[in-house]
C-alpha cells in the first residue's frame, strides 16, 4: 500500500476565515493611545502669551477624543414605541496638563487668564466670543512594522469653537512621590469634526 501523508488541518474558522497567529498579525492595525499630540490655538485675546505650540505638545499628558450621540424621539402609536433620531450631541473635552516651574511653560496660567477674559473676577466683564480650535492628533503607526516620525499623524479631530469651562485641582501632598503635578482642564465646544493628514 502506498504511503498516504497526513492531511494538513485546516486552519480556517468555522466562519470560512484563517485563525492562524500570522494571519492575525497580518490583519490587524491598532492605535497606539500614547502617541498623540495636541494643537492648540489662544484666542487673539491671548496673543501676548508666550505658549508656544511645540510647548503645548509637552505638557500635555493625556487627551480624549470625545464622544458623540444623537438623541432619540419616542412617538407611542398603537400599543408600539417608534422611535426617530433626535438632536446630536458632544460631550466636554478633558485634557490633563503638567504644572510647570517656567513662567514661560505655565499652561494654568494661561487657562487662568482665558476665564478671566471670559469671566473677570472683579468688574463681571462677560465676553462671548473668547473661543478657538483646537485639534488632537493620533495614529502614526501605519502597519505592524512601519513607525513615522511624529508629524507623520494620519488621523484626528479639530474642535470648533472651543473655551474651557473649568481648570480643575492642582493637588499638592508630601505623601506623593516620583511625580509630577498634574491638573485637569474641561473646555466646552460647539462640535468637532474629523480630519484627514497632519496640514
């Protein structure tokens, strides 16, 4: 009798597709959630402060991509709940910031003087206008294998609009060590919308 070799198993799922490792790897794409960067603009009213861009870029230890929703509109007819799509929705933006020990790096300072122009503490001057875009960045991986530099983003969200709405606790305790103080900042905006290559 002939020698018959054993028959290879296969190695697709139950569903028609490969669930080999390598075939895994060569489908899937993740996104990195610690590369990102975040592009700011002051609002004119702000153009004597001296914040720059690439400072921003520093400082700025975390940033979430808000989420978006549409609300629903329940109209009950003959014993049924139909429902129809309602208003869209963005909820605030939160971003955390370093302190920094540089007048020329302080980021609170300059959320500070944002409320203040927005809110002024003494007089209750009101200003509406005090807004501006700004735009967060990710995903500068574009395969398993391939890294680009950091202006080689490929994916991100400008905010339009945008003013804070709260500059949260700076936090100070002897017990916390080997760290750096960190303080949250809210900002409110009318919505945001993606966006294509780093301009």
């Amino acid at each position: 009798m002939a020698f018959q070799p054993p028959q290879r198993q296969s190695t697709l799922g139950p569903i028609g597709y490969s669930n080999t490792v390598t075939s895994f790897r060569d489908k899937f794409f993740g996104v990195r959630q610690n590369r990102f960067m975040v592009r700011p603009a002051w609002p004119q009213q702000l153009s004597n402060i001296p914040i720059t861009e690439e400072i921003t870029q520093v400082y700025v230890k975390a940033a979430d991509i808000p989420e978006a929703s549409v609300g629903i509109i329940t109209v009950p007819w003959m014993g049924r709940a139909i429902k129809f799509s309602g208003e869209r929705t963005y909820v605030d933006w939160a971003i955390q910031i370093y302190e920094s020990n540089s007048q020329a790096n302080d980021l609170r300072r300059a959320f500070e003087q944002w409320l203040e122009i927005m809110d002024s503490r003494e007089a209750h001057n009101i200003s509406y206008d005090v807004t501006a875009d700004w735009e967060v960045w990710y995903n500068d991986v574009t395969s398993n294998d391939k890294v680009t530099n950091p202006s080689g983003f490929t994916r991100g969200i400008v905010l339009r609009s945008c003013f804070p709405v709260n500059v949260g606790t700076l936090s100070m305790d002897y017990d916390i060590a080997d760290s750096f103080a960190v303080f949250p900042v809210t900002m409110a905006y009318d919505y945001w919308e993606p966006l294509g290559e780093l301009r």
